[in-house]
C-alpha cells in the first residue's frame, strides 16, 4: 500500500485513518464488542426502549461511510489486501504483512 501511495503521504494517512475507523465499526457489530456502547449487531436483534431491533432491518448509519469516497478506497484497498494474500497463497509465499 505504501508504494501506491508513494509521495501522497497526507492521502495515504487519511486513507490509514478512515480504514481503522470503518474497521472498528466492522468489527463492533460482532455481538461480543462493545455491547454496551454499540448494541446494535449483525447477528441477534436488540432491545432499544420498548422496541426490539431487528439486523435485516437496520440500516447501520456508522457505516455509511462506506459511501463515500474514502469508503470506496477503503472497499479498493480491501479486494486488493484479498487478491494479494490469495496469490501469495496460491504461489506458497507468505502474504506479505504490513504493520
């Protein structure tokens, strides 16, 4: 990734930054994150108020950045990490990891 970002350091921070980001609300709709801050999951309805939600229909505003410009660079750089460990896989390499 460095490398196709390679002298637009303030665009690949940028993108570093809404990547962890879109990763933690990923992550936090696992009904085992964060339950108390984020009830709202991907697995098990949930009671808010008197109302009991339903995931298939929720709508799940924090991930409307995927969206969005960095949302869609985001998805880009997604399929690529998943394109490149798969032909690392396929070729008996490690896949390449980055910190």
């Amino acid at each position: 990734m460095k490398e196709a970002y390679r002298g637009r350091a303030a665009q690949l921070r940028e993108v570093t930054r809404l990547a962890r980001a879109l990763a933690r609300e990923i992550e936090k709709l696992a009904p085992a994150v964060d339950r108390a801050g984020s009830p709202e999951n991907a697995e098990y309805p949930w009671e808010s108020g008197d109302e009991v939600i339903s995931p298939c229909g929720y709508s799940y505003p924090r991930l409307s950045l995927l969206t969005r410009p960095g949302g869609r660079t985001f998805l880009k750089l997604v399929t690529r990490a998943i394109q490149e460990f798969e032909t690392a896989k396929a070729s008996g390499r490690q896949p390449h990891r980055s910190n």
